[in-house]
C-alpha cells in the first residue's frame, strides 16, 4: 500500500471520530455525517492552527449546515445537462467525465455534494457508459475529468480512463481536475505522473483555497506535475471566513506563482445546499478583484466568476473600468482611479459591438422587467417633483 493510502486509512471518517476527538454531541455528529459524509485524512488535519480557522471551517462538519437554507442540491442543474449518468455534456466542444465518487477529504462547500462519497451515484461501473458517449460525439475535443476526486483511483484504474480518452481520435484536451496537491499532496508520485505523461496533453487544474495550504509538501507535489510538463491552474472558492480578504487571495496567488500554479478562476460559492453560511456578498469578490489587478502581477490575478444558476454556465464578473464610452470615445479608470479617455476608431464598415449588447439586453426579460421597474419608479418620482414645482410656476 502507497504512504497516500496508509494516510487515508487514518482519516477521521465518522460520526464517533467526531465525539471522541472533536466533543461534538452524538446526535449532531451523526445528522451531519449522513447529511454529507466526513472525511479529514491526517495531513489535512495537520494544518489546523486552532478551531474555526480558515483550514477548520473547509474540513470540519457545522451544525449550520443542518438549518434548511432553501438551497437546492444541485444549483448548477448538472443532472439535468447529464445523458449518462458519468457525463455532463453543456457547452457545445467539452464534457466533465466524473469517474469517482471518492475524495481524500470531503469539503464542507462542495458543490457536488448530493452525489459525492456515494458510490451508488458516481461509479466506476460508469466509466465505459462516459467513454462510449464520448466516442459517439465528435463535437467533444475536450474532457473534464473530476469527480470526487479522480486521483483517488488506483493508478492503474486512473490510467485505463486516460487511455480509453486518448484512443478517441478526436479528444484534443484532458483536464484533470484535483484537490490532491491541497490536500493530500503525498498522492502525487512519480510513479503517477510518469504514467500521466504517456497521455499528454494534459492539463492539471488545482485547487487551492488559502496560503496555509502551500506547503513544502504541497510544493513539492506541484514540481512533480509541473516538471513533467502538466500546465498547472488553480481555482479557489470564495468562503466567508476562508479567504474573503484580499491580502489572504493577494498572498494565495504569489504562493500558488511560485509553486509554477497560475490563478485561474475565483468562484463565487455556489448556492447548494447547506453550504449557505459560506456565502460572500458579490461586493466582497469585486473588491478583492479591484485590490488585485494593477496591485500586484498579472499572472496573479484571475477570472472572478459566477457558475449561473440553472446551467447558464461561468459567467465573468468585473469591477467597472467602463466610466463612458460612445462612437468617440471611451473613459475608462484604472487601479488607481485615474480617469482616462481613448479615442474610438470610427468603422462604418462594421456593426459596433456594443448594439449587438443593446439587442440582446433589449429582449432579456430580466432587462425588460428591471427597466419597467425604474421607469415606473422615475414616473412615481416625476409626480412628486411636479407637485413640488407646482407653486413655483404660480
Ligand atoms: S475534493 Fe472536490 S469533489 Fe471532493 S469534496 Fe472537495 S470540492 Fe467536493
């Protein structure tokens, strides 16, 4: 057995471990345990520096999470976008290939977590039904391999998914999605990543949420997957509580450049069930993006995106550059709000984009709704203001 499966085997996986270790209370420790199950292997335990700190609030069950929130469990709609039960098939060129129900650690957020740690869901009696969907669709160039967490197969299962996507001829990209290099960085070998290599190009995306969790060991598992050629990203879920603080994202991002990790999405957390407590107002992600760009390098600062409700997909937010822009000119602001003004290129030849966004918003109902509203509420002002006036023109 590898030292990353000796580890697991030591992970604090029920309710009872709970009470014993933690003085939770018998009966919350068990709601809680079959709401979503625990699982805190011994490194991740490690980096606790005291209860309720940002590494406790990822791993440790809380009895918040038994209030109903109203959330639902599966906010972005992946079941319904699902033709196997192995596959999400959305966007138009790529799928998300989940192959293991299973994680080193089981993250309180997790957006997944109606099906995550229950094999009966995700299985890999699934794989084959995954392989023979991709097979069948040309349209799908790139595959998103997830899960769970799908390091937690053997390497030899792990490699027989690799090659059964490579020998589809037309699967141009594999991402393998991981929290391993977070949270159990000992899964990385160099067994792993030689076997990985046969089956480049692959692209590693991490996923990171706090500077505590950039370790030697967490260093050393990303030079392991970066030497061996695997483009490394991360993405990092907003947490009240975790990270949402723009000196701890600023701190995150340096660290994660110099383990070769580019920052690539911060995500708005995702409205699921029982994870309501971890929300941050949208404002709180705008501003931490608005202390990052021009603040520190490029390479630090990455998309601030909200997945849309319903399946609409990553949506980028940004804080407003925009002050004014017409057919001659556009002012813009940058980090320091220093105001600047751009000349626009007058092109008859080609309609400007801008009308194509008017168009759009002209037909979205939610636009159609929000302008009656204000119309209606300008009107309701407008009255007012008349009455006001009346004595003057008297
Ligand atoms: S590792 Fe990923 S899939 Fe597993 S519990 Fe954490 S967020 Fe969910």
């Amino acid at each position: 057995m590898e030292l990353w499966q000796q580890m697991l085997r030591q992970s604090i996986d029920s309710a009872d471990d709970l009470v014993k270790r933690f003085n939770f209370d018998k009966e919350t420790a068990e709601r809680l345990n079959s709401l979503f199950h625990i699982r805190i292997n011994p490194y991740y335990l490690s980096l606790i520096r005291e209860p309720g700190d940002p590494i406790w609030l990822q791993c440790m069950p809380d009895a918040t999470e038994l209030a109903d929130d109203g959330l639902p469990e599966d906010p972005l709609n992946e079941d319904g976008d699902s033709p196997v039960p192995s596959i999400t098939h959305r966007y138009p060129d790529r799928v998300l290939f989940l192959v293991t129900s299973q994680c080193s650690m089981y993250c309180r957020f997790c957006t997944r977590k109606r099906k995550v740690s229950d094999s009966s869901k995700i299985s890999m009696k699934y794989i084959q039904d995954g392989l023979d969907y991709i097979k069948a669709h040309p349209e799908v160039r790139d595959v998103i391999v997830s899960g769970g967490d799908p390091l937690m197969l053997t390497d030899v299962m792990l490699e027989k998914v690799l090659k059964g996507l490579r020998e589809i001829p037309h699967v141009e990209i594999i991402r393998v999605h991981t929290k391993m290099p977070a949270v159990l960085p000992q899964r990385i070998t160099p067994q792993l990543v030689e076997m990985m290599k046969k089956y480049q190009p692959i692209y590693v995306n991490v996923h990171f949420n706090h500077p505590w969790e950039c370790t030697t060991e967490a260093k050393q598992a990303c030079d392991l997957l970066a030497d061996a050629g695997f483009p490394l990203g991360n993405q990092m879920v907003l947490m009240k509580g975790v990270n949402d603080d723009a000196d701890v994202v600023k701190d995150l991002n340096r660290k994660l450049l110099m383990m070769r990790v580019r920052p690539y999405y911060i995500y708005q957390a995702d409205m699921v069930k029982s994870t309501n407590h971890f929300r941050t107002p949208i404002r709180v992600g705008l501003e931490i993006m608005d202390k990052l760009r021009g603040h520190t390098s490029g390479l630090a600062v990455p998309y601030f995106v909200i997945d849309a409700p319903g399946g609409g997909g990553k949506i980028p937010i940004l804080p407003q550059y925009i002050l004014y822009h017409d057919d001659e000119k556009i002012v813009i602001r940058n980090y320091k709000y220093e105001v600047f003004e751009y000349a626009e290129v007058n092109d008859d030849t080609k309609p400007v984009p801008v009308d194509n966004d008017a168009r759009f918003l002209r037909r979205s109902p939610v636009v159609i709704r929000e302008r009656k509203r204000r119309i209606s509420k300008r009107k309701a002002t407008s009255t007012v203001k008349v009455k006001n006036e009346k004595p003057a023109e008297g």
